[in-house]
C-alpha cells in the first residue's frame, strides 16, 4: 500500500502534457495557452479619457473653484470612435467622451460634474494637474510585452485580455479523451426501478459532470458488467479511443473484482494499488503506452474523493498547467474528531466565516463512503493526517477547497 502524497506525486510523474493546437478566440473555453503572447502595439493604442467632461490645457485652469470659476470657450466636441485632431487654444476646451481620443494639445480633463455648460461656454469649478484623467498611451503595456506564458489558464479575463490585443488565434494544449467504465451487475439507470441488490448509477453521471467541469467534452462512457470477457472489452476498446481510462468499482479483493488482472492481461503496467487514503484505499493506477488508467473503488464518495485528489490534477497537468497543486487554506474545526491512525482521512467538511473573520470548519453529517449527502453538501476535505488519531475542536486544521 502507498502513502497518499507518494500516489499523486507518482500520478503526476507518469503524467504527459499533450500536443498543441491552433484555435480561434471563439472555441478558447477551458484550454491552456502553449505560446506566449506578446503585444504588437501599446496598450492602450492612444491618450484617452478616463471620464466625460472636457479636454483642457491645465495651465488655463489654475485657481478655478466653486467661487471663482473659470470661463473657457467651447471649441468643438470628441465622441468614442472620433480621430481627437482638434486643436486646442489658449482659454478654450473641447467637449470630450470616455474612451474618446484626447487631443494632442490638451494636458488634461475636467469631469463633467465639475463644470457647467451653456451657451458655447464651459464654466470650471475646479483645477485640474497635468494628465488628470487621462489613459496614456502604453501605460498598461509597451509594444513587445509578454503578456502571458504559455501554461496560462484560458480565464473569461484572459479572453478579454487576448480580444484587445487582437489575438484572434493562438496555440493550446489539447485536451485529454476520456473513457469512463462503470462496472457492476447491480448498476442501473437513475431512472429505473429497483429491485433488491441493485443501486443507480451515480457515479458516471458525477465524473461526467467533474470532467465538464474541466472543460472536457470528449467523453465515453461505458457499463461493464462483471464477467472477464466483458471487462476485457471495455478496457480494451477505452484504451485505443482514448488517453485517459477512468473505471470505477471491481479493483477490490472480491471474487467479482476483475479490474486488475484484466488490466494485466492486456498489457497495462501497474504503478501502485492500494492508498493509504480514506474514502479511497483500494485505488489503482497504471499506464500503458504514455495511456493512464485509474481504477476507481465503487463506493459512490470513494469514487469523487479519489478523482478529486488524484486524477483532476493529472488532468490538468495533461492539459498545460504547469503547477496544478490543490488550493488549501487554514481553518477553525467546530468539533472533535478521531480515527484509527493507519491512513490519511478526508474528512468532507463546510467550511464558513463565523461573526468575528474567522475561517470555520464543520464536518459533514454522513462520512461514511457511500453517504453521498455529506458529499454533496461539501465545499471542502479536511486533511485528517496519517498517524494522528484526534484532531480537537477549535484546533487549526488545513482544508483542500473543492472547486468543481
């Protein structure tokens, strides 16, 4: 059996970023940039201001107040879209837009709400400094600037980012083909009527949705039932339509759990079986050809602890990140706890801000591994450490955020 922490690192270690492909902006959802982006021109393109009010030479306006305003000619207007080539006299303004262009010979804008406007006059109520509310050209990024590195995530913020640019396609890591196989006689459809001994599927409609989550679209899923023949099948066509095989129950001891001899016979080398993990011990992984497979014990919460922790940041990794490590934090536990000191517990836990700033955390109603409530009920897993038996109330403990 192997430590947690040695599992995924050896989960990663196996893992290969796939090749790239060139996409356009319209299709860039959930994908890893492969190349850098640099700028072709400064950003922003050209002087604009930041308000509505009025292009001004800010010498023109010094001492200007509530009391004693000062009396500018109006001498045109500037709208978004405009070219911005008026020219501005001595003792005049010009009408001006946000994001319009700023005029050459203006050194700053007043805010509209400081001025007063009538009859080609502009009265204003307050002086302004050099380049107040102005946008200067190349203040974000000079010309030749890398904006991002290749492993940046395809955020909606990196989308707008790499819009302005006007950088309509662009190289990104590929995403992983995944084949999930359910396997289990007992295993029905959510909508079917049970009879006793058998249970609804929701384990593939879980991975599915955790594989979406990713941006994953290129999905299969297979039910096995449990004879050789059959898991042989399924194993073996995953294998040559996909990159990733994910199977979910028969990798136990049972006389029905034909997981890992049949992923022997056809080849797959194991890794490691077995994890000294809870939910999840009795976890397999191997690969065959840079292939990974994961075999997934069958208990519902076992299934979505065990991808969570192992297989999502592999996936990632796959994808183009470059660092994919779990997102924890520190938190307050509400309550004692105990377990038996021989593996890593997962505690499902919901983790809150109390009235005085303070991260809490309170553990799940339900932690056993086929309690799906407690799961689902989640917004974290708190890391109940191998070798310890008790973690006290309101002692600190660390937390891996779940984010779907």
């Amino acid at each position: 059996m192997v430590e947690f922490e040695s599992a995924r690192l050896q989960v990663l270690k196996n893992t290969h970023v796939l090749g790239s492909k060139t996409i356009t902006l319209d299709e860039c959802d959930g994908y890893v940039l492969a190349e850098k982006i640099v700028t072709k021109e400064p950003i922003p393109l050209f002087d604009s201001s930041a308000v509505d009010g009025y292009g001004v030479r800010y010498q023109d306006i010094e001492g200007a107040s509530e009391k004693s305003p000062v009396r500018l000619s109006l001498g045109g207007m500037v709208r978004a879209g405009d070219r911005g080539n008026i020219k501005i006299k001595k003792n005049s303004a010009v009408k001006i837009f946000t994001g319009a262009p700023v005029p050459q010979s203006a050194s700053a804008v007043v805010m509209k709400e400081v001025t007063e406007e009538m009859d080609g006059v502009v009265l204003i109520k307050k002086a302004a400094t050099k380049d107040q509310n102005i946008r200067k050209k190349g203040e974000e990024f000079g010309k030749g600037r890398t904006i991002f590195k290749p492993g940046t995530y395809i955020s909606p913020s990196v989308v707008a980012m790499l819009a302005s640019l006007g950088s309509t396609r662009f190289k990104v890591y590929k995403k992983p083909r995944v084949s999930l196989i359910i396997t289990g006689n007992e295993i029905k459809h959510p909508s079917a009527r049970l009879k006793k001994g058998q249970i609804r599927d929701s384990n593939s409609y879980a991975l599915s949705s955790a594989l979406r989550s990713l941006a994953i679209e290129n999905i299969n899923v297979v039910h096995s039932n449990d004879t050789k023949p059959d898991t042989r099948k399924a194993f073996t066509k995953s294998l040559r339509q996909s990159d990733v095989v994910i199977s979910v129950g028969g990798v136990s001891v049972g006389e029905y759990d034909l997981v890992k001899d049949v992923l022997s016979d056809i080849g797959v080398k194991q890794i490691f079986w077995k994890v000294a993990m809870k939910p999840g011990k009795p976890n397999y992984f191997g690969v065959k050809d840079k292939k990974l497979v994961f075999g997934l014990p069958g208990n519902p919460v076992s299934a979505m602890v065990s991808y969570y922790t192992l297989i999502r940041p592999s996936l990632l990794k796959m994808m183009g990140v470059p660092e994919p490590s779990p997102f924890t934090l520190q938190a307050r536990l509400t309550e004692r706890i105990t377990k038996k000191p021989e593996r890593m517990e997962f505690v499902r836990g919901i983790m809150e801000r109390g009235n005085d700033g303070e991260l809490y955390v309170n553990p799940a109603k339900g932690q056993d591994s086929h309690m799906i409530g407690g799961m689902a009920k989640a917004n974290c897993l708190i890391y109940f450490p191998k070798g310890s038996r008790l973690l006290n109330a309101f002692s600190i403990v660390e937390v891996e955020m779940l984010q779907w």
